[in-house]
C-alpha cells in the first residue's frame, strides 16, 4: 500500500512550491492519504461480511492482482494512460473554473474516431504517422464536440454544466450510431468497429504488457501542470477561473481564453479515447462507455486540481479497479462493488481533509 | 406503417410517454429545489436509485405499491441526509460528494440486487391505474393521459404546488435567499444551514419518489442501473427551467415523449437504432439554446457551501 500513495504525497508536498516541505510535512501528508483509504477499507469490509464475503479474502485478490502480481500491475499501469489524459483534460478546466463535465462524451467519440480511422490509415501509411494522425484526428472530433458549449458559455454566458452533460448524452448515442451504422466492422456479427490489429497498436514498454499510452498521459498531465503553475497562460486561465470580473477588468480575453480552456480539456479527454483504442482495446464495440469521467472528476477535486497529486489518486482508482474486478471474478461479488469501495474511499478522503483543514486552522487560532 | 398511427398506437404512445415523464418531473423538481437554495445536486442519480431499489423492496415484500412510494421516498431523503451533512453542515465540496454519492449507490443496490433477485428477477403486478370518469373516455387523449396512477396526477399537481411555494411563501423565499445571498438571510435571522438542509431533504425525497415511481410503476421490477441517468437528465431540467416548475413540466413530457418513443420503434420494428431517438431531446434543446440562449438565471451562491462569517 505504501507504495501506491507516495507519488502523491510526496507531489504534494512538491506543490508547496514555497519549498518549506519538512520531512515532517511529507509523513503527515502520508498518514493523511493512508489512514483514510484504510478507514474506507475497513468500512466498505463491513458491507462486504454483510453480504457474506470474506473482505480480507477480498483485499488480499485486490492488492495481489492490482498491485503485486506482475500482470496485475501491468494491467493497473494500462488503465492509467486513459485515465491520465482525462486528470488532464479536468484540471484544465477546473482550474480555470469551467464545469466541462462532458468528459465522457468527448472521450467516446475521441474513442470511435480513433477507432474508425486507425485501422484505414495503418493500411496507406507508415504505422507511426497512422496513429498519430488518428491521435489527432480524435483530438480534433472531441474539440469540434466542445465548441457548442464554449462558445455558448463564452459568448451567451450559458452555463456549460447543462450544456456539456446535454453533450455528453448526445455523445453517447452519436458514438453509439457511429459504431452501428457509419463505421461498423462488415466482417462481424457484433456491432463494432474494425478492429487494429496488435502489432498496429502503440508499442508496449519493454518486455511487460504496459502500454505506452502511460507515458503520453503522464507527459501530459505533467505538461498541464507545468503550465497551469509555471507559465503566463496558465495564470491567465487561473485569473479566470478565481474571478471572470477581475479577468475582464485586468484586460483579458475572458471568450477566447473560455474556448481555449474547452478545447484542451475536450482535446485531452479525446485523446484518452484514443489512446485507450490505439493503446488497448484495439476497437470499440456498441454501446461500449467505461463511463472514466464519473470517477475522475472526484479524483481530480481531492487532488486539488494538482497534477501530481491526480497521478498518485489516477493510480489508486486503477488499482481499485483491476483489482476489484479479478476479486470480483473470484469471489462472486458482482463488480459494482468496485463503485461502492470507491465511493466511500473518496468520501472519507474529502472528510479527512476537511478535519485536517479545521485542525490546521484551530492550531494557528 | 399504418399501423403506427393508429389510434390505439398513438394513445399508448402517449400514455408512455406520461409514464416516462414522471421520475424525470420530480426528479427535475427536486433539483429545483435544492438548486434555488444553492446546492448543486449531483447525488440526485444516487438518490433515484436508492429509490428505486427501496421502492420496489418495499412494494415487494408488503405487497403494497403505496408502502413502496413511502420506503423509496424515505431511501432517497436518507441518501439527501448523508448529502446534507456532509456538503451543507460541513461544506464538502458538492460536486466529489455528489458524484461519490451517485457512484455507491449505483454499486450498492447493483450488490444488493445481485444477492437478492438475480436468480429470481421478480416482478411486480401492474400498477392499478385511478381512471379520472368522463375525461379519460376522450379518444387518444383520455386513455393516454387520464388513466394512470394516483401518484402521477400528484406529481403534476407538485408542480403547480410548488409554484405556490417559491412565489407566495416565506419558506419559498428563504429558499430563493439561501441561494442568491445567504448572508442576507443569515442577518435576517434565518439559518441558512437549516433551510438548505430542508431543501436537500426535500430533494432527496422527490427523487427517491421518482425512482420508485420509475421501478414499480414503470418498470415493475428493479435490475441494476434501472435510472440510466434520469437523475442526470432531472439537473438538466432543473437548469434549463429556470427556477420555474412548469417549465420542468415541459422539459419532462418533451423527454417522456422521446424515451417512449424509442421503446414504440422498437415495438414497429423500425430499422433505426434507438440511439438515434433517444438524441432527440437533447438535440432540441441544444438547438434552443443556440437560437435563444441567453444568460442562465442560476442562483448567485450555487455551489458555494455557506459558512458564516467568512471573508
């Protein structure tokens, strides 16, 4: 378990960027992130004799094949890259105060796009520039997706949480009729895409099943910290997400920065899409939606919108994820436990902090 | 094709779309509710589900489809409790604890189902329509609107109820106030926390009304992910009213019509996939907002938890 929280803690630590990171500051940071997730544990273990299962019998499948058995890391690390691009994509937005909650409809059709056109393109190219081309190609579908809501937001002022939930559902079925009557593979009974051969897909690392899709994520998530905190742009779009009425008055573009904010979010999350075809699926079946954006969206916030912190909560779902779904298998719980061990782990992070915030404050009082 | 409009088609197409309507109604109503008070209700699908699944247990083992209203209503207001406590007593942050919310239940009842009815999948006998006399013998109209369950006709009512609520009491006002400027109301004497915990409660319940509503009645039975984003639709609703409960009404019956007709094509046996229907509302709506977009009249202070004395 230690292993899975020290990125980020020691990221957070790292983004008290006045560089007072005590060794003591590192440990509580530590103990903050580990003793909830144990609490969660041990919560979530209880409804778990509730039903009937043995929960340590349960943990143990989750930790050993999430986390310990070379395949299950290497599964766990696989799930990451998608999940990276979308921390990415949210933090973005998030810090720059838009609600792009659409994530899961961009990232579809980012998904489908990419499918579609990744097993044409490796046909009449060189297989790098293919996937490239399909990578932007994905972009480009999910930025086009999110230019309804930007530009009602930035010129209408219309609040974009309904209109990217209302895209997300239109994205949905849009990817879901793409699927079943523009791009379905003739050569299966199944509706779904063509399918990219392995060998077509992006390259794995090394000798393990990990695919490379976790590096792009993980530059891009460093990528969009850097800026968010280093760079004049990214303060722009924080004056912007702290204050739209100060951002005008201090003379800045408050609609074009609005679109660019929606565009990379929406370009991100459909690069997730994409790497999550290119890089692992290979295809996308119908009605296919892993629905990532409703579990990152949490993450995202625990991890204050911080880049590194987001990497270390992106890991902790993964292996949650992997490992909740092989104990699942073998345990005969059906797989929504998964979503309940979740749920309360972020619930009882968001309550940790808040009583870590109000012992901080009394401390100073 | 004739076949699809004839009058019985068409009036059970109707009363299908009532039917799908209702959950969509009190959930966009309950939105509204927690929404002019400032609380942005994400949890809403949580609490549908928990409906759902308590309503249908209750109306299952007691064998009483009104005991089944009052245990989904009671499971949804539990679910608000947790939401109030923690996002409006202690002023999490709304949107993580929502989606939390959303997430354990969606795995909670899934798990309970699966231990429960997953080898039996039981269903519930036809809901007892109250047929209203004279109106419902109106061709088409009278059978798709005026023969459904009690509930419905009280939902509709909620509406105009809630109304009332918003423009004419002072509970309605200090909603409003909680959510435009709480501090106003707190130096009015009025707790903020307090009246925001009523309005999340009172989410809490009209959801989980609709989810039972949409398991007895509409479905008969409960299988995992039974609410399939209504809760998600009922914030869109919300928002796009305005503040205004007719205009969930509309937004309602507008996606009740689509949904239904989803399931009559599939009846037809007509060729489209049903993705293609079910992009309908949100297309008009979309489409409406472009045409006639114009600032969203949210309240001020959604989404802010209210902490007294701060800056």
């Amino acid at each position: 378990m230690s292993i899975d929280t020290a990125p980020s803690a020691s990221a957070t630590a790292l983004d008290a960027t006045s560089g007072a990171a005590t060794r003591r500051d590192i440990l509580r940071r530590l103990l903050m992130t580990l003793g909830p997730i144990l609490v969660a544990l041990v919560i979530a273990g209880c409804i778990l004799l509730a039903v009937g299962v043995d929960p340590l019998a349960y943990y143990g499948y989750v930790l050993e094949k999430g986390l310990f058995s070379p395949l299950g890391i290497q599964q766990t690390l696989t799930r990451m890259a998608p999940l990276l691009f979308l921390a990415a994509g949210l933090i973005v937005a998030f810090r720059a105060g838009m609600w792009n909650l659409g994530g899961d409809g961009q990232f579809l059709l980012g998904a489908v796009t990419a499918a579609a056109s990744a097993p044409v393109l490796v046909e009449i190219m060189p297989a790098w520039l293919a996937l490239f081309c399909s990578f932007l190609i994905a972009m480009v579908v999910a930025v086009v997706w999110s230019l309804v809501p930007a530009l009602l937001r930035a010129y209408q002022g219309v609040n974009e949480i309904i209109t990217t939930l209302m895209m997300t559902f239109l994205g949905t079925s849009l990817a879901n009729v793409l699927v079943k009557l523009a791009f379905r593979d003739p050569g299966t009974t199944v509706p779904q895409t063509r399918t990219l051969p392995v060998e077509d897909r992006l390259p794995r690392l090394f000798e393990t099943t990990i695919t490379s899709g976790l590096l792009l994520g993980l530059a891009a998530i460093i990528i969009v910290h850097l800026v968010m905190t280093r760079t004049a742009f990214g303060l722009k779009l924080r004056i912007v997400g702290a204050n739209p009425r100060a951002a005008v008055h201090s003379g800045l573009g408050v609609p074009g920065l609005t679109v660019a904010v929606f565009a990379i979010s929406a370009g991100l999350a459909g690069l997730a899409g994409a790497v999550d075809i290119i890089g692992v699926q290979g295809n996308v079946r119908a009605d296919w939606n892993p629905a990532y954006g409703l579990a990152v969206i949490p993450a995202v916030f625990l991890a204050r919108m911080n880049g590194f912190a987001a990497i270390g909560f992106v890991f902790l779902l993964s292996v949650l994820s992997i490992g909740g779904e092989s104990a699942a298998r073998r345990l005969d719980v059906p797989n929504h436990f998964t979503l309940v061990l979740v749920s309360i782990v972020l619930i009882v992070l968001a309550l940790a902090e808040y009583f870590d915030h109000r012992f901080n404050q009394s401390r100073k009082a | 094709m004739t076949g699809l409009f004839s009058e019985v088609f068409l009036s059970a197409l109707l009363f299908g779309a009532v039917t799908a309507a209702i959950p969509l109604l009190l959930a966009g109503l309950g939105e509204q509710i927690s929404e002019k008070a400032g609380v942005l209700n994400i949890g809403i699908e949580g609490m549908m589900l928990a409906g759902a699944y308590l309503g249908f247990v209750g109306a299952f083992y007691s064998g009483s489809l009104w005991l089944g209203f009052l245990t989904g209503a009671a499971g949804g207001a539990a679910v608000a409790l947790v939401m109030a406590l923690l996002c409006v007593r202690i002023g999490l942050n709304q949107i993580v604890i929502g989606i939390a919310l959303t997430l354990g239940l969606e795995g909670l009842t899934a798990l309970l189902h699966h231990f429960q009815f997953s080898r039996s999948y039981p269903r519930l006998p036809a809901a007892d329509a109250t047929v209203i006399p004279l109106l419902s013998d109106i061709p088409v109209i009278g059978p798709a609107f005026f023969k459904h369950h009690l509930i419905a006709y009280l939902a509709v009512a909620l509406v105009f109820g809630m109304g009332y609520l918003y423009r004419r009491t002072q509970l309605g006002l200090n909603l409003q106030a909680a959510g435009d400027k709480p501090a106003a109301l707190d130096v009015a004497g009025i707790d903020v926390i307090r009246t925001r915990t009523i309005a999340v409660l009172a989410t809490g319940t009209l959801a989980g009304l609709g989810g039972a509503y949409l398991a007895n009645v509409g479905a008969g039975l409960f299988i995992p992910f039974i609410t399939n984003g209504a809760g998600f639709l009922g914030i869109v609703l919300a928002m796009l009213a305005r503040g205004r409960p007719v205009w969930v009404l509309f937004g309602a019956l507008l996606f009740g019509v689509c949904l239904s007709l989803t399931t009559a094509m599939q009846v037809a046996g007509i060729n489209i996939p049903t993705d293609v229907i079910q992009m309908l509302p949100f297309l008009a709506v979309m489409i409406m907002l472009v045409l006639f977009g114009r600032r969203a009249s949210l309240p001020a202070a959604l989404g802010i938890p209210y902490e007294r004395g701060a800056r």
